[in-house]
C-alpha cells in the first residue's frame, strides 16, 4: 500500500463533518438568517439566499481552525454539566418569526427568581486574543463586536419569545468566554445588555437588504465593519468598493437605495 495520509484523512473528515453540520443547520433555519452572522455584512446573507452557488467552501486550515473551537466548546459544556447547574441549556437552537433569524447559544444558565446568564464561547490566536479578551485591550476596543452583537441577537430572541418555555424572566448578564489557543489562558468578558437593542436594530436594517432580491451597494450593513469582505466567502465575486479580493465578475442590476 501506499504511504498513509493522516492529514489528509483529517482533512476529509472535517470536510464530512462541515457537510453534515451544514446540512443539520439548513433544516434547522428554514431559510431564515443566522444570529451567527449578527454585526456582519448583510450582503453576505443576501448572497446566501439569492446565489447560494457562488460561495467559496472553507479552506482545509479553517475547518482545522472550526474544529478546536468545537472540541473546546465540547470541554466547556461537560464542565459544566459536572458542575450540576439545575436549569443549564447548551447549544439549543431558537428562532424569531418576525425577524426571521434563528441560531444556536452556546450556554444559558437560569437561576431561580427567572434571571438568565448567556454564554459564547470563542477561540482565537494571540494577537485576536489580547485585542478581545487580553487584560490590556484598550477600553473603547471594538474588536470583536459581531460577537456582542450575536449574543445580543440570543438575547433579544430569548427574552422576545422563550420566556414561558425556559422559565425566563430576563437576560441578567451576557459574556464571552475567550479562549486563547496560543497560551490556553480563558478570560471572561462581560457584554452589555444593550447589545440586546442594538441587535434588534441590526436586524431591521439586514431584513430589508436580505428581503430586496435586487444585489445591494454599499449601505449601513453593506460592509458592516472593515474586514468583513476579506473573510467573506463570496468576496471573489462581489463587486462592493470596500472589497479588494474581487475578481471581475459584474452582476447586472444593484439597489442603490
């Protein structure tokens, strides 16, 4: 036989796996946005609803990159089954009709007067680490605010519409909880509750970019932030002036509205 490839069995395993996953979260959504994609550019989520096609699959480094998150992820949520929290929710998918958005949460503990605390768990290397999660991160840093925003977004679906079901009173703190691949330091940071508002406010500017089947021009959400069209997996093909990686391809009619 031939030499045995370990990394490229690797490799395709995480490729079954990410289409397993995507498959699981397309029944899932029913076609509505993703709380994921919160603090984003909505010209991607329009893409994904009008030209599924053109997206660009993750590369094999960035499944590698999903994968440690995950595994971590898995760590954390068996830690703290251990620790026995009675009314622990973990990766619990939830949806608002109105908004059209659904997602996944990380964790939500409920204590028992009905207060929520609501968890995100992210890993990210050194230099994303500090700028996020770091002690020293500069007090008016922004960095990392789609991850504010997509609490906030599980936020406002729970509290909007899962009260009864949870026993929900309110959302009563809201963190992320940082995990540094380089060191294996974990920070917890606090996010405001205010993100709740301010991810309602998102998604009524992304509902009428996603819901117009006319492709958008640059808007309020159309980038979002300056790097979103550098990680974006249509930015070969999407025309936007912000986007450096597009590479000729003209779609014919635009809302310049």
């Amino acid at each position: 036989m031939s030499k045995p490839d370990i990394i490229g069995a690797y490799d395709y395993y995480l490729e079954q796996k990410n289409k397993v996953h995507n498959q699981l979260r397309d029944t899932q959504s029913a076609g509505r946005m993703s709380a994921s994609s919160s603090g984003q550019c909505s010209k991607k989520m329009w893409y994904k609803k009008y030209k599924p096609e053109l997206e660009e699959p993750f590369s094999k480094q960035l499944l590698r990159v999903f994968q440690l998150g995950n595994l971590i992820g898995i760590d954390l949520d068996a830690a703290l089954t251990l620790a026995d929290y009675p009314r622990k929710y973990a990766e619990d998918y939830i949806f608002d009709r109105e908004l059209n958005i659904g997602g996944s949460f990380d964790l939500l503990i409920i204590d028992e007067e009905g207060k929520g605390y609501l968890y995100d768990y992210k890993t990210a290397n050194q230099w994303a680490w500090t700028k996020t999660f770091g002690k020293r991160r500069p007090i008016d840093t922004t960095s990392g605010d789609h991850y504010r925003f997509q609490l906030g977004t599980y936020g406002y679906i729970l509290e909007k519409n899962y009260g009864k079901q949870y026993g929900l009173r309110n959302i009563e703190e809201m963190a992320l909880i940082g995990y540094n691949k380089n060191t294996s330091q974990i920070n917890k940071v606090e996010v405001s509750t205010q993100y709740i508002l301010f991810a309602e406010r998102y998604w009524q500017e992304a509902q009428k970019i996603v819901d117009n089947p006319i492709e958008p021009q640059q808007s309020k959400t159309v980038p979002y932030t300056d790097w979103d069209c550098k990680l974006c997996n249509f930015n070969k093909v999407c025309d936007n002036p912000a986007n450096a990686n597009y590479e000729g391809v003209i779609h014919e009619t635009k809302n310049t509205k």
